[in-house]
C-alpha cells in the first residue's frame, strides 16, 4: 500500500466528515486507506463514520490518550509506505496526495513534508512552516521581534521567514495539521513521544528527524484548509498543558538552567495568556450571502442571497460583507481552496455546503471554534 492518512478525531464529528470526504476525493487513484482514532468523543463522531464511511479503519479508544499516543496508534494499524498524519479540521484538495508523493520531492534525506496551510478566511497560517524553537528564537516569537525585523535573519526564524508562503524550501519544523513521511522514517524515531500530551509534540518529531539526518521541507505547491482550534477549548487545562508542553521541549533537547527554566515558565505562562485571550469570540455581520452551486441549494435568511454557478461571475465591491458558500457537490475542493486563496478578503467569509448531513461549515478567523448550521430538509 502506498499511503495511509491517520485522522486523530475528539468532539468534532462535523469537521471530520468534511474532512474524511475530502480525504476520499484525494485519494482517488492511489492504493491508499483512512484510519481514523476517536480519543473518546461525546458526540456522535463514530457512529457517523459507521455510517457514512464504513470502509474507514475506525479505532475507538475508551478515553481521551491525547495527540501522540492516539496517533501512535493510528500508525500501528498502518500499512502504508507513506503515512500522512491530518487533522480533522482540515480539508486537503483533490490532488494533494499526488503531489506529494511525486518522486521529485523524496530524496535521500528527506524527513517530513509539510504544505502551505490557510484558515477558515483563506489567510495564510504561518505555523506551516517554523524554525527551531531555542531559547533566542522562543523570545522573539513571545515578544514579537519577528513582525518588527521580518527581514533580518537574528529575529525572523520562528516562522522561517528566510522563504515566502509561495516559496518551498528546507524548514526545521512543521505543524501537526499536516504531517507528510515515510511510515519507515516515523518508526524510526518512535513517533510521537507520548510523554507529552500535546501542543509541543509536532515540534518534538521535526526536531527528532533532524537529528536523524533527515531534512524537512515546506512545500507550497499544494493548499490544505486549517480551520485550527476545534478540539480544543482554551481554559485553564489548555494553560496548564501547553506550559508543560514548552517545558518538556526545551528540558528534552536542552541543556537546563536555572536562568531559563524561570523564563520559559515566564514566557510560557506571557504567550500561553495572549492566546487564551485571542480566543475571545469576534462576531462579524453579515450584509449578504452568495452561493456557489449548480443544484438548487437554498438558504433561508432576510439577507439578500445571490446564487452563481460559476466562480468567474463574482465580483467584489468591498461595500458590503459577504459570506460565500460553496456547494461542494457542485465545485471540486481543489477550485474551493484556490478561490479562497486569492479571495481572502477582510470583507468576506466561506462556508463549505455538505450534502451528506445537510449543514454548512467553516471558520471566520483562526481562533474561532467554527460554525455549524444544520439545514431543514
């Protein structure tokens, strides 16, 4: 078998059904299969997949083992040359498997490759492609040195801002949403360390292949959709593990001292606060809607609603706030992904139609949980 793609799932049944289709679409014409591991969800996210997707490869664990162990176990089951570990919140497009296991991006010391990521506006996620997070490269990104020298290679190496978005090239690190390597490699450096719960784990397997070796590698040429945040609720526990997280990094990999396990735990506590408080729920009014579709998908709303069947007819007056929803039976998520892409707009937000459970999805910006509006049959 050629690929296995490792769906870790918690709480978000709607998101991974999106997720899974665009999954399937994906891997048509590659000798591939979907493993999904469910870490104990509330909700009804198995028997969905039961249901609507019975050839998945289904791990129901019985409690929440958190990021690495659950998608160890994942890998376990796996029987893939090549395994790919993706988020539930995201969608891939139709040919992002195919570019990725093109021969030209394999080579000798190849590690893992990552992809360009967006969030649910079609705005770039600078987390696809990082540097090392040492102790120099963790303060300019707490005291945000790399937005005010973005040039300068002293403070531009947490986000490896020595490549553009558009730009492939070699990274140190690269982000959990969208894992890319050998099922050998992975193996070889005994994937996910399961001492840490999450948050610092992709850190800690980019890391562990270099060591190896190995160089990993940001490849622009595909787009997945990040929507970010959906199993996760940022309280207090959210705080607490990803401290522990940056601590178990830096105690890993780094010689201690007194001096920076103090403002680590400083640091940490600064940066771990502003995203707690980057989560505070923004709330965006909607002028109009505009439906991407050739069936006859409709929407019930007072707003005015235009319905277009073709991408080319759509012309942005920036006057008004606009919701685009796509009808993903009518338009492929390759041409969804790229519309978003360079329609990203401060005026516009995108909704993904799905026709299997009759509800529209997505995200208004990276740090919201997302919206899901069930429609009436």
């Amino acid at each position: 078998m050629q690929l296995s793609v490792i769906i870790l799932n918690y709480n978000v049944r709607y998101f991974l059904e999106q997720c899974v289709l665009s999954v399937q679409k994906a891997l048509e014409g590659i000798d591939g299969e979907i493993i999904v591991i469910d870490n104990n969800s509330s909700d009804d996210s198995c028997t969905m997949i039961k249901k609507f997707f019975p050839k998945v490869k289904l791990i129901e664990n019985s409690s929440n083992l958190g990021f690495p162990k659950g998608n160890n176990s994942g890998v376990t089951q796996a029987k893939g040359e090549y395994i790919c570990i993706l988020n539930p919140d995201t969608v891939v497009a139709e040919d992002t498997f195919t570019k990725m296991l093109n021969t030209k991006n394999w080579q000798l010391n190849t590690g893992i490759i990552g992809c360009k990521l967006i969030d649910g506006t079609g705005n770039f996620l600078p987390e696809s492609k990082r540097g090392i997070p040492t102790p120099w490269v963790a303060i300019t990104k707490i005291f945000a040195l790399y937005k005010l020298f973005p040039k300068v290679s002293l403070f531009n190496k947490y986000y490896a801002q020595h490549l553009t978005q558009n730009q492939s090239g070699k990274v140190d690190i690269l982000v959990g949403a969208f894992m890319f390597m050998k099922r050998e490699l992975y193996n070889e450096i005994g994937g996910f360390d399961e001492n840490c719960f999450m948050y610092s784990d992709d850190i800690d397997l980019s890391y562990m292949a270099l060591k190896k070796g190995k160089y990993n590698f940001y490849f622009h040429e595909t787009t997945v959709i990040h929507y970010k945040g959906e199993s996760t609720i940022r309280d207090g526990t959210y705080l607490k593990r990803f401290q522990e997280a940056m601590q178990f990094f830096y105690k890993k990999h780094f010689d201690k001292s007194i001096f920076f396990d103090v403002f680590m735990k400083i640091g940490a506590l600064i940066f771990s606060l502003f995203k707690k408080n980057q989560t505070k729920e923004v709330k965006r009014k909607i002028d109009e809607y505009v439906i991407f579709s050739n069936d006859s998908l409709q929407l019930n709303s007072s707003k005015k609603v235009t319905i277009l069947n073709d991408f080319s007819q759509f012309k942005n007056d920036l006057k008004s706030n606009i919701e685009i929803i796509f009808d993903t039976k009518s338009f492929s998520y390759k041409e969804i992904i790229h519309f978003m892409n360079y329609n990203n707009s401060k005026n516009l937000t995108f909704k993904n139609y799905i026709s299997t459970s009759n509800y529209i999805i997505g995200s208004n910006n990276s740090i919201d949980r997302g919206e899901i509006i069930q429609l009436k049959n």
